[in-house]
C-alpha cells in the first residue's frame, strides 16, 4: 500500500437530507459572492456565502499515482473554512450523473428570459442566480461527457 501525501484537510460537502462528500483533499475550489476561493492545508479561517457552482475537488492521493479531480454541482450555501477543515453546507448537490440536462437547460432558458422581462431589480437578480445555476450543472454534465 502506497503512503498519502501528507494533506491535512478534510472536506465536508453536506446537504439538509444526505451528507454527499467526505473525504480527505489537498485542494478545494468553489466561487462565492466574493470571488473564486481556493483552499489548501493551513488555509486561514473564512466563511462565505457561495454561489451556485461547480466545487472542483483535488483529493488527497497515494504518491506517486496520477492526479485526480472530482467535481460537484451546488446550488449555493455557505463555507466553512478551518486550517485543516471545509465545510461546504449546500442547498443542493448534485454529481454529473445525477444532473438531468434538458431540465438543467429549460430551467437556464426560463431563467434567461425573466432577467430580460422583469423590471424588478430583485427579480433580475433572483433570475441572473438561477441562470448561474443551471449553467453550473449543464458545465458539470458537459465535462463528464469529456
């Protein structure tokens, strides 16, 4: 049995009715209202509101075998980031598998339509998230079909 790589940080990606992802990881990805945040070991303590987006995850691996990343759709939520901890507690969470693509499709469709007719600021923004959203989970299904 091949050694880890010593990584030090645990992700944690919940969601209210499942626990989706734990494991061990050298990287975390994800895109807040603040902008992108990568996080590694040591990482100082933050926690932000999340966009939707796709979590890009580097897990920690053997030495010596080849990188891996695993990707995950969230619909927004909050982080927690401790030097050796990410929480990631997510409204939705979804693997590429489990993404239905023509739903993902109408609902960016729909969601581009209300941002052009509604003249609530409000409702814009409500619309713009919602596009960011289903665009998230057609990117996260179009890069498992790769």
């Amino acid at each position: 049995m091949k050694p880890y790589l010593p990584s030090g940080l645990m992700l944690d990606i919940v969601t209210m009715p499942r626990p989706v992802l734990s494991l061990p990881v050298r990287q975390v990805v994800v895109r807040s209202f603040e902008g992108e945040l990568a996080i590694l070991t040591g990482h100082m303590p933050v926690m932000a509101l999340l966009l939707p987006c796709v979590v890009q995850v580097w897990p920690a691996q053997p030495m010596g075998t080849a990188e891996t990343v695993q990707w995950v759709f969230i619909s927004g939520g909050v982080l927690e980031v401790q030097p050796q901890h990410v929480t990631i507690l997510a409204e939705e969470a979804l693997f590429a598998e489990e993404i239905d693509i023509e739903h993902a499709r109408a609902n960016l469709a729909d969601a581009h339509l209300r941002m052009r007719e509604n003249f609530l600021q409000e409702d814009r923004e409500r619309a713009r998230i919602e596009a960011m959203s289903a665009q998230a989970q057609i990117d996260l299904w179009q890069w498992a079909q790769e």
